[in-house]
C-alpha cells in the first residue's frame, strides 16, 4: 500500500511529493484520535471532486 509522502507543512496546506498543494484537512477518526501528521508522513488523501485544491487526509500510513 503507498500513499502520498508529505514533503512541506505550510500554513493553510500540506504540499505533497508528487508537488501538488492541497489544503488538507484530517478527517473524523485522525482528528477525534488526535493523530499527528508530520513531514515525511505517508497518508491517504481524498480529493474533492469539485476542487483538486482540497483534500481530506483519512489515513496515515
């Protein structure tokens, strides 16, 4: 299983390997769990099918 590997923190997003910029947001369970998400972090992304600018993390890997 991969995911995308989180190369930058920025204030309003997380910018991903493949250089896409996303403003992510951590889902239910990541926020309920308070789960970190660091650089270098692998995780699962779903993107908005309105904007490809947005994003949920639902999974870290």
């Amino acid at each position: 299983m991969h995911g995308n590997l989180i190369t930058e923190s920025l204030p309003n997003g997380i910018r991903l390997d493949n250089e896409d910029r996303i403003l992510g947001y951590g889902s239910g369970r990541i926020r309920r769990s308070f789960i970190r998400i660091l650089l270098e972090d692998r995780v699962k992304i779903k993107i908005s099918r309105y904007d490809s600018t947005k994003g949920h993390i639902i999974y870290r890997l």
